[in-house]
C-alpha cells in the first residue's frame, strides 16, 4: 500500500512538473521541490540519470498520465530517488 502511495505521489509530483513541455533541468527541480514540499526528499543527481535512459517523448508521456510499460518504469525509477520518510 505504501509503495502505490509513493507512486502515486511521484506520478502527480513529475506531472506537475513537467507541465508546459519538457526541461529536464526544470523538470527535476520541480520534482525535488514538489517532493520537498510534501515532506519527502528527492535526489537530484539520481534523477538526472534515471532522465538520461528515458527520451522526451516518455518523460511527457508519464506527465501526461501515461500508463505504458515504459511509463511505469519510469516512475519506479523516479521512486528509487526519492525519500518520502524525510
């Protein structure tokens, strides 16, 4: 239950920061400050490298609510980054 709440967070958060097109750069700054500000932490060297396996087009496509394979290892990724314990 814990980890379906922690995606779901991380999924709204990168949402949230990727609206208006992709800016990796903004976009991981948003993610750690929407993470920051829900009480979690967010590495931003991690990001830039679970970024870097990923085009684009599918970091758009999971801020869009995207649900593909590809979509959801992205978030798990995203998660791996993440402390949502503070």
């Amino acid at each position: 239950m814990k980890n379906k709440l922690a995606a779901t967070i991380a999924l709204s958060a990168l949402a949230l920061a990727a609206c208006g097109g992709v800016n990796r750069d903004g976009t991981r700054d948003k993610f750690i400050s929407d993470m920051e500000e829900i009480g979690g932490t967010a590495d931003g060297d991690c990001i830039d490298d679970v970024f870097r396996d990923y085009s684009d087009d599918e970091i758009t496509a999971l801020s869009e609510g995207g649900n593909d394979e590809r979509s959801v290892a992205l978030a798990t990724d995203l998660l791996e980054c993440t402390d949502l314990d503070g």
